[in-house]
C-alpha cells in the first residue's frame, strides 16, 4: 500500500470535481473525478472550515466520535471500469470493520478525523502518474483547492526566480506570503 495525501482539487473541462492524491514518499499522483458535493465537503475540511449545520461527512464523523469508533485509515482498493472503490477501516470495542465506500466520502471522513488515506500498490501502478512541469503548471491553473504544502513550495521556487532576478520587492511579497501559510494566519 501507498500512502498519499490530498494535493489538490481540480475541475475537468467538462466541469466535473475532481481530486489528485500524490504519494508522500514519492512523486506519483493519481487524479479521481470526484461529485461535486463531495468535492466542497473534501475543501471544506481541507480548510478547516465548520459550515454553520453540519453537513454528511460532519454528521457521520460526530456520530463517530461519539460512539467511540475510531477510523483507522482509508483504503482505495481497486479500479474497475473506471470506477475506484474505497474501504473504510473502523475499530470499535476491540473489533476491527471495512466499510465499502466510494473513494470521495472515504476521504472526506478521513481528512475530518485525522486518518491516513492508502492506494493500493496495484491501483497506483494502473492509474497513476508522475507529473511533469507541464503538468503541475497546468493542474496549478486548474486547481480549485491546492495543499498548503504544495502552495508553499510553488512560492518558494518563486522566491528563488525573484531573487535571481534581482527583483528584491517582489521576493520580500512572496516571503511574507510564505511566512503567513507556515504560520497559519
């Protein structure tokens, strides 16, 4: 299995949500066109954001929380006819649960209660991809929601190109820039 995080949210030309997972020890990513629902539940929690109700994916983790279940980790298990399938990883009172679930709601859950998010070996040699400059520049247009992580590292190669150009200004706009993302504010 692969661990990987969220990198970002993307719309498709035909205007459909999508989401990118990069694995965290390694370069490969691997895009799924998500709904669009699940799409602003995922960038409501990437931001840590709290609507004013609870929406599913918050429901279902209070619920969780609640009754002492703890989500151990997500699983995105297989790829068949261009639908990915996802287990959920439960324990409660001892007992270990997989949960089916579509890829989408597995992560927006997990992103909520903190679990890691698998792919399966097999899954991400089929699907996956290692993006090129190209690629990241065009995915970086088309993002809706990009990690914090990856916005600071985009900055920081932009510091480097502003200060080798000698336009000192601009660098001292991005470095404030980086400074407020690691220090969340």
């Amino acid at each position: 299995m692969v661990e990987v995080r969220v990198n970002g949210l993307f719309m498709t030309q035909s205007q459909a949500s999508g989401i990118i997972l990069k694995e965290r020890n390694g370069d490969r990513a691997l895009p799924i066109v998500i709904g669009e629902f699940e799409a602003q539940s995922i960038a409501l929690a990437l931001e840590s954001l709290k609507p004013p109700r609870p929406i599913t994916h918050d429901l279902t983790a209070n619920i969780l929380e609640i009754l002492g279940i703890s989500m151990e980790q997500v699983i995105i298990t297989d790829l068949k006819d261009n639908t990915y399938y996802a287990i959920i990883k439960l324990s409660f009172a001892g007992q270990e649960y997989e949960i089916d679930s579509r890829p989408s709601d597995a992560i927006a859950l997990a992103l909520r209660l903190g679990a890691p998010i698998f792919v399966d070996d097999l899954v991400m040699e089929e699907a996956s991809y290692i993006p090129d400059e190209e690629d990241e520049e065009a995915h970086k247009k088309s993002y809706i929601y990009r990690s914090k992580e990856d916005e600071i590292e985009s900055l920081r190669e932009q510091l480097k190109k502003a200060v080798e150009n000698e336009e000192y200004e601009k660098a001292a706009k991005i470095r404030d820039q980086i400074k407020r993302l690691e220090s969340g504010s």
